[in-house]
C-alpha cells in the first residue's frame, strides 16, 4: 500500500523541520486517515489525524525535543507509547 501525503508549507504555526518530521511519522508508521488520534495526542479533537500529528510533533520540537538524527526514532518511540496507554492495538 502506498501513501501519498501531501505536506502543508511551512506557516507561523507549523515550522519546516516539524511538517518534515511529521510527515516521516507518518509514512513509517503507515498513519491512516480518520480523526481518532487528536484526543490522545492531547490536540484539539476537530483536528484530523494528519493535522493532529503534525501539531504533535511541533509541540514536541517547542518542548525541547532535539533535532538529530535520533529523532524519528524519538517521535516512534513517543506515539507507541501513547497508543500503548489507551491500549490502542498498534503494529508495524
């Protein structure tokens, strides 16, 4: 199955680094479409899993999370672990 997800330009609320990152979230962990995941990623739940993930990720980048290439792996680590509290069945 192949996704194709269209990235947003960079704005005063979403930097370059976090549409990029969120973006490989995304694909790596093969994120599907629908509005369940903005409650438990603690983001407004009219978002879109999408929107909700990138909004995740910039919080993460404001909160200090480093920028290295240990960071996609950070972030995986970060949403399984979320999903893993809400006993949400998650896979690769």
């Amino acid at each position: 199955m192949t996704l194709f997800i269209k990235p947003p330009n960079a704005s005063i609320w979403l930097s370059a680094e976090a549409i990029s990152l969120s973006t490989k979230l995304m694909l790596s962990l093969q994120i599907q479409q629908g509005s369940q995941l903005a409650k438990m990623l603690g983001v407004n739940p009219i978002f879109y899993n999408d929107e909700a993930v990138r909004i995740w990720v910039q919080r993460e980048l404001n909160e200090g999370l480093a920028l290295n290439r240990c960071t996609l792996g950070s972030l995986e680590t970060k949403f399984l672990d979320i999903m893993n509290h809400y006993n949400v069945p998650y896979s690769l």
